[in-house]
C-alpha cells in the first residue's frame, strides 16, 4: 500500500478496535494469529505488510468492507452482508 493507503489503514484499524471494546489478545485469537502483537503492529504503523488476504480477514473479522478498511471508499459497509443479515433470509 502507498504512505496515504497506510495511514487510512492504521486509523481505521484503530477505530474498528476501540469500537469493538476488544483487547488485542481476544482480537489476534478471532483473526488465527498467535500473537497479539501481530494486531498491535498493525495499528500502530510498526507492521505494513499487510496483503489484500490480511485486509480480507480483518475487515470480516469487524464485519467492515475491506475496501473501507483499505482506504478506497468511505463507505464503512460497502458490499458487506452483516453475520446477522444472513440469518434473516
């Protein structure tokens, strides 16, 4: 990803784990990492190497579109279908 890409990652990344009232540990075991520092690095700007299957995760971790995530819209839900949407039908 680009400088601006990175930066609009890393806050939103932020923003989504505030949101979530989660800790990195809860969050790290919900993604299949085995380190919460994983999480961490991300969302301090330590680690960048995040790929379009890293996006992917999270943003169905949060249940967010990863196009969000990443930056490309600032549409939160663009494409999503919410867990609780799929029940519904």
């Amino acid at each position: 990803m680009d400088e601006i890409f990175d930066k609009i990652f890393i806050e939103r990344l932020k923003e989504l784990i505030e949101e979530s009232n989660s800790t990195y540990e809860i969050i790290a075991e919900g993604l299949g990492y085995k380190a919460k520092s994983t999480v961490f690095k991300y969302a301090h700007g330590q680690t960048l190497k995040i790929g379009p299957s890293g996006i992917a995760k999270i943003a169905h971790y949060f249940q967010v579109s990863p196009s969000w995530l990443a930056g490309f819209t600032d549409d939160k839900y663009y494409n999503v279908i919410k867990k609780d949407d799929k029940n519904k039908k």
